[in-house]
C-alpha cells in the first residue's frame, strides 16, 4: 500500500532510472507487488478461480528483463500475516468483496472500467506465490520469504550489502533506510 504521501515528498530526491544503471549488482523484488501489478494481464481468469499462468508469466518476463540488462533478480516474498495488522487485513478483505460486487455491477451493464474495479478484488494468496517459486526454481532466480511482510526482508538484503538495490511499487522500505531503490519498474526497465 506504501505511505501516504511518502514519495511526493521524496519526489526532489529522487529521478527516472533504468535498471540498466545496476548492472552487475544484486536486485531485491517486492514479489507480491509484483504479483498484484502482474494480475491485472489475467483479471478475469484470477477473479474467477480459472487456471492462469499470465502473473507469473508477467514477473518471469520482468526478471528477464533484469538479467537482460545485467541485474541479477532476488525475489522476496512475504510470510506469515502480522498479528498486529489483522484489523488492516479485514478492512482490505472487505474492500476487497466491495470491489467485486461494484465490478459486477458495471459488467451487468456494460459499463467501462470493470476491469480495473476487479482487479482490486483480487486476493494474491500463498498459491499465486508457491507459483511464482517454482517458476523462481525453474529459471534458477534465488528467493527468500520473509518471516512476515517482505518490506523488512527487503530492507535487511539492502542494507547489509546482500543486494545493492530494491525492486518496488510503495515507499513501505523506505523508512528501513534501504539505499537504493527503484520504483515501479516498467516493461522497459
């Protein structure tokens, strides 16, 4: 979800970069991130419990991508859920089923943007991730899962030299004082 406000206040410390810049150097991933953002290439199949291979297809492309360019994917996932974020889990759970009732309500009527309104329905769970693992096994890219939320994980790599930059879609590692990190790394790099 990230910070609120967080990367705008950044925005004078901050500039457009290429994965390219790390070449020869280690990338932490936000794996769930990536998951999310990988599910809107198969919303229709994840919202409805189809087998679909698309978001892992979509971060398997991004770390070729990456080693393209001469970066070497880590992935991370998150573990356990936090104890301490169980109100915040139920209140995304139910956003959650309010998106999919407001996105089959627009589909009923034709109207634009149901897509989109599903795609925030959509529950990433330890199957989609146990997924993306194997296809980690496969294409020998190392991967950790974090105790809890990745966004400590990913911080610790970064800041004890493990990987020497970070791979994100929210400012929640910047606080950890990650020294390096790339948000919202394109198709592009």
């Amino acid at each position: 979800m990230g910070i609120p406000s967080l990367l705008p206040f950044l925005d004078d410390a901050m500039e457009d970069a290429h994965i390219s810049r790390y070449t020869g150097k280690k990338a932490a991933i936000d794996g769930y991130a990536w998951l999310h953002k990988a599910a809107h290439t198969c919303v229709n199949e994840l919202a409805n419990g189809f087998h679909t291979t698309a978001h892992v297809d979509y971060c398997v492309n991004k770390f070729k991508l990456m080693r393209e360019n001469g970066v070497e994917p880590v992935l991370v996932l998150d573990g356990a859920a936090l104890p301490a974020k169980a109100a915040t889990e139920s209140s995304r759970r139910a956003s959650r089923d309010r998106h999919r009732r407001e996105a089959n309500e627009m589909l009923k009527s034709n109207a634009p943007g149901w897509r989109d309104e599903l795609a925030k329905a959509i529950d990433i769970t330890p199957e989609h991730a146990h997924q993306l693992i194997l296809a980690c096994r496969r294409h020998n890219i190392a991967y950790y899962v974090a105790p809890y939320e990745a966004d400590a994980q990913l911080a610790l790599l970064a800041t004890r030299g493990h990987v020497q930059l970070v791979v994100a879609e929210d400012s929640d590692m910047v606080p950890f004082g990650c020294p390096a990190v790339l948000f919202k790394m394109d198709g592009s790099g």
